[in-house]
C-alpha cells in the first residue's frame, strides 16, 4: 500500500495535538516526562518528480557549535542529519512518501524529537527549540 500525504494528516491529526495544519506542512511538539519538549515539522515537497516528506527539527543556533563538530556528529547519528538553516542547526531527514509505511512513521517522528533535543540538551542554551 502506498502512503500518502492525507494518510499522514489523518495519522497525525487523530493521534497528536498539532501546533501547525497546513496544505503542505503540519507541527507539533514531543514533550517529555522531564519537561523538556521539542518542536517537529513534517513537510511534504517534491524532488525527481517524486513526493517527499521532511521530518526536521531545531536544536541550536549556529553559534552554539561550530560546524564541523556538527558536521562530524553526523557519522555519529544512526537516522537523519544535522544542517544549518537560517543560522539554526537543524536534525533533518527525509523519505520517499509513497514508501513510507505508517508503521514507522511514529518511530521516525520520535527519534527526530529525541536526536534534536539530545543534540540542544549538550550544545544549546536552553530548552527552546
């Protein structure tokens, strides 16, 4: 079966409360029993004339780390990766929609959440992101 965007709306409006719900791009935010929390955006785009979805999440300013300690801690990360957006450091990772099965998406949504706010725990300021 292949998945699509609406089945990823459906999934994430009936089993998570959204910050964000929009045509293309939906956010929410994992909090955690410590109290701290990390904002999610999922995004759908196109790429080789294929669907995608982007799961991405903030964990610092670029000031925070220098680069090629983040660039390194790539090799390190066993799903998604680290880039720079806007002066943000950012875990990012992105999927074939029609390839990705429902039954992972929450795994993939949580291990975005926990790599982002392990990532701003040792390297940000604050719980902010």
């Amino acid at each position: 079966m292949t998945t699509t965007w609406a089945d990823i709306q459906e999934h994430m409006r009936g089993k998570y409360k959204l910050q964000d719900d929009r045509s293309d791009m939906m956010s929410m935010v994992w909090s955690y029993d410590d109290g701290r929390s990390q904002k999610i955006i999922l995004r759908k785009y196109k790429a080789f004339e294929r669907e995608m979805l982007e799961f991405k999440s903030a964990f610092g300013h670029e000031s925070d780390a220098p680069a090629d300690e983040m660039i390194a801690k790539n090799a390190e990360l066993p799903l998604a990766t680290i880039a720079l957006s806007g002066g943000h450091y950012i875990v990012v990772y992105n999927a074939l929609l029609r390839h990705l099965h429902l039954d992972d998406f929450d795994l993939y949504l949580s291990r975005i959440a926990a790599v982002a706010d392990t990532l701003e725990e040792k390297y940000g300021s604050r719980d902010q992101f």
